[in-house]
C-alpha cells in the first residue's frame, strides 16, 4: 500500500478504523494532515508524558490512543493542541487511577509503535529507574513535574491546571527536592 504525505495517511488511518470519520462530513485534506502530522509527532511524547505521571506503559499507550480520538473529533474547535491532549490524558489518568481497587502492575508487553523494544539493556534500566524515582512522588508533583520535562514553564502549567503559578513552582520545587533526595540514598546504598 503506498501513501503519499500526510494527507494519504490519515486517510489510511481513518480508513483501518484508527480515526473516526469527521462527524459532519466536512473534513478536508488539509484537516487529516495537520492531525496526521500532530498524531506522528506528539504521540509518542504523550505517552511518555502519562508514564513520567506513574501510568504503566500499556495504560499510558491506551490513554493516549483514546485522547488523540478525542482530539480528531475536536480538531478544529482545540486552540493548543498539545497541551489539551495532556491535560485530557491527565485527567483520564487520575480517573483511571480511582477506579483501580489494586495497584496496577506493568504487563509484559511486545514491542509496538508506541512501546519500543529498549535499544539496550541500560538505557532501559536508567528509564526504569527514572520512572521508580518519580513513582513514588504524591500525583500533583509527578504531574507537576511531568509538564516540565515536556517543556512547559510553570506560568503554562497554572493555566493548564487551574493552579497558581506560585503553587506550580512550590510542587516542582518540592518534586526536585524529594527526587534528589532519593538520588543521594540509593548512591548510598
């Protein structure tokens, strides 16, 4: 099957059930490239995203399949598309958090678009390790801190969170202190 740019590709994507159909029938080809090409360049970073909040991967790939639906059938009406994609994964996340009776445990997974093979064995400790340190972080600093690994300033993360920047600033100030602090135990050990 051979596709030619972006347009081609969120058609085949529709086409296999991965995007809705626009639902009044107006979508253009320029709309299915700009999702095309936001889908290809931001998913990846928000499963990341979910997972630096404490998601197990597989949940962190499923939310974030599932915000990215949402924001197809929105496209048009979604000013930032980024940060709404966060902060709707991020509040399905809580959700999926509550529901759960148990703590939920990683699965072994295959390999997949969204959840590569680890290139080598220590990469792939160095990020389990990350995820550990940051795991044990109360949610409002790992989601805190999740936002700034991603590149927003506290002033962007108020306003996406309905928080004060001041409140931002002291949960990341917080999240680095406790993180370090447990950096600085285990090199003790």
């Amino acid at each position: 099957m051979s596709e030619t740019g972006p347009e081609g590709e969120a058609a085949s994507a529709a086409s296999l059930g991965h995007l809705p159909a626009p639902a009044d029938g107006s979508g253009t080809g320029a709309r299915h490239g700009e999702f095309a090409y936001f889908y290809r360049t931001c998913l990846r970073r928000l499963v990341a995203f979910l997972m630096w909040q404490g998601a197990p991967a597989a949940l962190a790939a499923d939310l974030a399949q599932d915000t990215m639906v949402k924001a197809y059938e929105r496209w048009d009406r979604i000013q930032s598309p980024e940060a709404w994609c966060r902060r709707v994964a991020s509040r399905e996340l809580v959700r999926a958090f509550s529901q759960v009776e148990d703590s939920i445990e990683e699965l072994a997974l295959e390999p997949t678009s969204l959840l590569p093979a680890p290139g080598n064995a220590a990469e792939w400790e160095g990020e389990q390790e990350i995820l550990r340190l940051l795991g044990g972080l109360p949610a409002r600093q790992r989601q805190v801190l999740a936002w700034t690994l991603d590149g927003y300033t506290p002033t962007e993360i108020a306003a996406e969170l309905g928080m004060r920047p001041a409140a931002v600033r002291a949960s990341l100030f917080k999240a680095r202190l406790a993180v370090s602090s447990r950096m600085t135990d285990r090199e003790g050990e």
